[in-house]
C-alpha cells in the first residue's frame, strides 16, 4: 500500500456538495486532496443525446454507481425485490450536479422545527405510529446566509416572494425571509407555464416560477440558457446549468491548493487506537493508496456516505465508524413522485422545449402552509407543470386504456405526443423506523464489497398526502383546459432520487449521528455532508439546502468566518456586482 | 440498469454497424416482434422502416451485450408458440396472430417454462423500442429522423425562441442530430 503525503483535509467525492467544500476550504487557505471515484468530465460530453444519458444506460455512472445499485425490499421481514425504478446517478468531477434538474428551493423554516410544529398545531395524536419525526439542530435562520450564498455561487434564476419579511407579488409567498433577491430574473415562462399559473390563480393558489440554477441572463463569466430541453440527466451544452464543475470547482482549483484524484475510489475510514480518523484508504488506478489525513470530509451520494460509515469497522466501532448508538443508516427516506397528466387534444404545447425546471408551481399545498385539521395525514408536497418532454421517456406516458404498443399506441402518440402536459407531483416522506439502510447480506459490487440495502415502504401518511396532491393536481390540469386526465399508479418503492436520511443530524448522539456541522458525534474529526444528514426531507428538492449545509461545514472546518471566505471568493468567481 | 464500460467518455464507438449477433432466424423474428410493437400503417413508417432493429444489433455488440441471451430465450418462445400454435415460425405469421402472442409475451403467459426468466423481457423491449424509434441517429436507428418527425420532435436544437415556446405556436425546424452539433459547444446564438 502506498502511504501519500499527509493532507489538511481528505474530501471523499467531488460532487454537489464536496465542489462547495472545496471551494470554501481552499479559499480559507486549507489543503484538500479530492478522492473522485469517476472520471474528469470537461462537462460537454453526450450533449442532447437522450439514449446515452437515460436509466437505461446512464453512461454518467459507468465507473461505479451503475455496478453498485443498492437492492430492495418493502420492509425487514421481506424478501430482496426486483431493483427499484431508481435515477442514475453521475460519477465523476461534477458529481450528478452535473446531470441533475437543477430545480433550486430553499426549505420551509418550518422544516427545521417539524416536530415542534407539528406537535404544537396539531397535538400527539397527529405523528403517525413508527415515525421519527425530529427537530432539525439548526434553524432556518441559521442557515440563512448560507443559501444566500450557495444561490450567488451557483446563479439561482427567481423571482422572490419574501424578502426581508416583505412579500413580493409574483414570488412565493409561503417561502422563509431572504436577505436578497435571487441572483438572476427567473427563466422565461412559457405559454405551457401560463397555462398553470392561470388555472392555480383561479383556483386561489399562489404561482410562481420554479426556482433554477439555470441561468436565463448571462452570469459570472457564464453563458445563458437556450432552452435547448435536453437538461435533467444531461450535461448542459453552454454550461448554463450551475452544476459544480462549471462553478465552484474551478475556483477552488485556482487556489493550487486542490488536489483532484479522479478514478480514486474510497474503501475505508481508517482511525487510530483513540478512535480519532487518520486518512483515507482508497483503490486509485494503480493499487491501493493510504491518505493521511487531519480531517475527512464524506461528500458522496446518501448510499455511500452510509456504506463507507459502514465498512470501516473497527474494534472500537464493530458496527461501523460513528455507529455505536446504532444509528447509521436510520430513518432513510425517499420522494414519491405520482405525476397527472392530461391531453389538450389539437394543441400545441411544446414541452419537449426548455429544460425541465422551466416550469411553474404552487406551494400552498407544501410543509405545513395549509391546516391540516382533519384531512389524516401530516406534511405536504408541490405540484408544478414542467418542461423537456423528452422522447424516449415521454412516450411512456400513454393513458390507461391505451395499449403500449401496436397501431393504437402508435395512432396515440403521433396524435397525442405535443399535446400531452405533465403535472409533477412530490410529496414529502417522513422518516420511520421501519426505513432504513444497511449493507446486503449477499449481494456485491465488482470489488466485492456489499451493496447498499434499501428497507423501504411508503406508509398511510404518503398514501393520503399523495391522494390529496392527485385530486388537486388533476383539478389544475382540468382548469388548464386538459380533455383527458390520468394520473401515475401508487408505487411503494424508492425511487432513487431525493434520497435522504440514514446519517441524520441532531442534538442528541443516542438519536442521530452527526451534528448540525455533520461532524460525526462519535468522531472528532469526520464530517458527512449531503442528503444523508438530513433529519426529514422537506417537500422540496434538497440539492440547495444540501449546498448550504456544506458551505456552512466548511467554513466550520476551515475556522474562518464565512463572510471572509465570500470576499475571496468573489475577488476571482461570482459576484452580484451589488 | 446496464453498465456501459464499453463507451469511452466522451467518445462513441458506434460508428460501424457491427455484424448480427443473433442468427438470421432470430434477426427475423426480431424484426417480426418489433413491426409488431410499432407497425407500419397509413399514418406513417414502422419500426423496421425506422430502424429499430439496426439499433438493437449495434447496441447488442456493445453496451446492450449483456441483454442478448433474454432476446434469444424470448423469441425462441415466440418462435416455440407459433409453431405449437400456427404450425409456422414468429416470423411468417399473419399480423393477427402475431399480435396474439405478443400479447401474451406481454401478459407473462407465452412460455409456462421460461416465465420466471421471460418476466423482465418486456418492459426492456419495450424501453429499447423506443430507443430504436426515437433516440439520436448517432446511435443506429431513428432512420432519416423518421422517428422524430412522425411524432414532430425536432431533435437536438441549440434552443428554441420565446414564439416557439407559446402554445400553439408551429415549431418548423428540420430535425437534426446531436452529431451535428458543433463539438466544443461554441455555437452562439439560437439560429
């Protein structure tokens, strides 16, 4: 084994959050060396090429993910299912920040009290049986200035709905106080955006357009989205998308003091007599290499951040690092995603135009933003008409009385197939104890390392939650002037996407796993960043948050405070000029 | 899920149209199958006038290679149940009774003793007709993008134009290729 030269900081994946790590780390003055399992993508590879970037083949995850795919079974009595409809992930520099929807909310600050919250309004009564529900240990106000700058790194396309406590017309008027508004106008709305935000007004909701790390103006030296539609799971042609690879990393990279590793793969956290980590065991191209390190930084994907926690057993920790209370890999969770979809029958909608995130939403469904009084389930979710109505995938979306092949499919789709608009539906999940993840006793990856293994159900909560979502979902498409309605069936398993939990942050170490920097409880010097530690998973998409924590457990770890950080950060990357 | 260890980053290497990996037997009843999945009619071409089986035998050279053994049990099955059932192979059946067995291909009851191993079979299939029918060019089949303009998608444009995006509005654009894509993305302006 080869023992490198000793580091600050160890990053594990250089992703959508470890790019944000690194960022704040160098320009504090810190050394990292970045261990990448995947390749170093220039980001421009199999643009608009819907084949290459589906499930089906994923290219982005060629190095590891698509030999890994964790297995599944609805509960732990269960036998092992067939591999659940999951989204591929990226490895790679960049990470699936590369390749993701670039859909960019901030959570609710009801969020990070849910608990209280939900107890407080509602009483004891109202947590289902078997819930983890929990606190977050921080608040929204604490994270605040970290979105803040997460959306100026990234260039968040919006329109703001509070700023200040003042409520904006046009925004979203549910969301949490901002210092600012957002970097950028929002992306254009599109007739099909129009059609939304009509109907939702007329039902006595409050539209606004998706928030997107996408750029509709020219940004930091970056150029502007064409909406192009070939977006989600695809690399941006102009690199518009504010993937880590087109933002943050070439900053970090800048300073000299980032060591990129790509084709590196983590096996272990190693650590010492104390129980104190010194470094990284890692499988490069050539054999197998030992990192020391002053501090590790987990930043891979919420399956791996647990298996490597896992795997680095030890005497002192014989149930995996940090996991003496037995909390690694508790309370996973999920995002159901139940889509409605109509037909507008001689229409012209043109959603295979624009990336997906170009899309219209209401939030008064969301979080806690309605009273729940009476309706049997807890939480909410967000419905939005959205774009890049992709070929291959859309043809999926065929009605129920409609075969799937032969001349009636045929006749179906060379009638239907721009006339057909899809309503998303996600809901939130909350956590469980019956929801959780753990190695696979049998089945392994081509190093022979076990699998990640999903236990997961979708409850009595989400079923209601996601009926209700449904029956108004398909009120708004028919408002919209939709013909033909259907919705997506109920499903029960992972979808492979928003998956969080399992590394969850808390005050109390007998109850979760890492702080709220992420700094494992039982640890001093590992920290965990991404979905793994969030204590609930929020209705909205995570990735921004997820950002936020980390740029706050960076500068945590680096010492500096973070307004410092920002300043130089600006004097060579993004700046609002303002 | 399928690994693409195969497929450089970056790069493809399906430039040649490799040679059958299955027989010419089963390349028949493949055909058959697909035809019948998305059939010629007066509305437009089907899967064979667009290339849907140029695309599976590239992609079964490469990254679809692992998919080749589940083909030929399933049209070995196809095979088996016209000739008990029509005394003749998949491929000379009259389009009723194809359909008739693709149905139960479809329906898990085609073979009482490959059921368990035929399970999977047709949602892949189905998932790579679609490919075959609607995926870039560069990649074997969408034939002359008769895919794209049967169901009126404009393939891998640079972008689209506020009118473009409105309801109603008439997108006229020739379809074009992600290959014709300029390769280091410098195009500057939607055309």
């Amino acid at each position: 084994m080869k023992v490198e030269r000793e580091v600050e900081i160890c990053l594990v994946g250089l992703g959508g959050t470890g790019g944000m790590a690194a960022a704040v780390l160098t320009a504090a003055g810190r050394n990292v060396v970045a261990l990448e399992a995947g390749p170093p993508w220039s980001g421009r590879e199999h643009l608009m090429d819907e084949i290459s970037s589906t499930n089906a083949r994923n290219v982005w995850g060629s190095a590891k993910f698509n030999h890994e795919i964790p297995t599944w079974r609805p509960h732990a009595d269960g036998a092992r299912q067939p591999t659940p409809h999951t989204q591929g992930l990226a490895n790679g520099v960049g990470g699936s920040s590369l390749v993701y929807g670039a859909i960019a909310f901030r959570f609710h600050p009801d969020d990070f009290r849910v608990r209280s919250n939900t107890l407080e309004r509602y009483g004891p009564g109202a947590l289902p049986p078997g819930t983890g529900l929990a606190d977050w240990p921080l608040s929204y106000d604490d994270l605040e200035p970290f979105y803040d700058w997460a959306e100026e790194l990234v260039g968040v396309s919006g329109h703001a709905g509070n700023v200040r406590g003042q409520v904006r017309a046009g925004g979203n008027p549910f969301e949490g106080p901002r210092q600012r508004p957002y970097p950028l106008p929002p992306l254009r709305t599109s007739g099909l955006g129009r059609l939304f935000r009509d109907a939702a007004l007329g039902a006595g909701y409050h539209p606004f357009p998706v928030p997107a790390a996408i750029l509709s103006e020219p940004y930091a030296g970056r150029r502007a989205c064409t909406y192009c539609s070939f977006c989600n799971r695809l690399a941006c042609h102009v690199g518009a998308k504010g993937g880590t690879l087109d933002t943050v990393v070439p900053l970090a990279a800048a300073t000299g003091r980032l060591d990129i590793r790509t084709g590196c793969r983590a096996l272990r956290i190693v650590t010492d007599e104390r129980g104190v980590a010194s470094g990284i065991e890692y499988a490069g191209p050539d054999g197998v290499h030992f990192q020391p390190a002053g501090a590790v930084v987990l930043a891979t994907y919420s399956y791996e951040n647990i298996r490597l926690l896992l795997l680095s057993r030890t005497g002192r920790f014989p149930d995996g690092l940090g996991n003496n209370a037995g909390q690694v890999g508790r309370y996973y969770m999920a995002r159901q995603h139940l889509p409605v979809f109509g037909v507008f029958d001689g229409r012209r909608l043109n959603g295979f135009t624009g990336p997906a995130a170009q899309g219209y939403t209401i939030d008064d469904l969301n979080a806690d933003n309605f009273d729940h009084t009476g309706l049997g389930f807890v939480r909410g979710g967000r419905i939005a008409v959205v774009h890049q109505f992709s070929p291959i995938e859309s043809t999926t979306i065929i009605p129920p009385d409609v075969p799937r092949w032969g001349r009636p499919y045929k006749a179906f789709l060379t009638r239907h197939y721009n006339s057909i608009a899809v309503l998303t539906v996600g809901a939130e999940t909350l956590p469980y104890d019956a929801n959780f993840l753990d190695l696979d006793p049998e089945v392994r990856d081509p190093l022979g390392r076990p699998v990640i293994r999903i236990t997961f159900n979708t409850y009595e909560n989400e079923r209601r939650l996601l009926g209700f979502l449904q029956d108004r979902a398909v009120r708004l498409l028919e408002a919209m002037g939709a013909g033909r309605v259907w919705r997506a069936s109920p499903h029960v398993e992972a979808m492979g996407v928003h998956d969080v939990g399992g590394a969850r942050m808390g005050m109390d170490p007998r109850h979760s796993v890492v702080d709220s920097f992420g700094r494992l409880h039982e640890v001093p010097n590992v920290y965990v960043l991404g979905g793994a530690t969030l204590p609930t998973h929020g209705g909205l998409n995570p990735t921004l948050t997820l950002q936020a924590l980390a740029l706050r457990t960076a500068a945590h770890i680096a010492g500096t405070a973070p307004q410092v950080v920002r300043e130089r950060l600006r004097a060579t990357g993004p700046s609002r000029g303002a | 899920m399928c690994g693409d260890a195969s497929t450089p980053p970056g790069g493809h290497d399906e430039t040649e149209v490799p040679p059958s990996a299955l027989t010419g037997a089963e390349t028949a009843a493949l055909s058959a199958l697909v035809e019948g999945l998305f059939p010629r009619d007066e509305l437009g071409p089907g899967a064979l006038d667009i290339g849907v089986v140029d695309y599976l035998t590239r992609a079964f050279h490469g990254p679809y290679r692992e998919f080749v053994p589940l083909y030929r049990l399933a049209l070995a099955a196809l095979d088996q149940a016209a000739g008990r059932d029509y005394g003749q192979t998949f491929a000379d059946l009259a389009p009723e009774a194809r359909d008739v067995l693709i149905g139960r291909l479809e329906r898990g009851q085609l073979d009482e003793l490959h059921g368990a191993e035929l399970a999977p079979f047709f949602p892949i299939a189905w998932q790579h007709l679609r490919e075959g029918l609607f995926g870039d060019p560069m990649h074997g089949g969408n034939r002359g993008m008769l895919g794209w303009r049967l169901i009126g998608f404009p393939g891998a444009q640079y972008g689209y134009t506020p009118e473009e995006q409105q309801v109603d509005a008439v997108i006229a654009r020739e379809p074009r290729s992600a290959a014709q894509l300029p390769a280091d993305g410098t195009e500057s302006r939607v055309p």
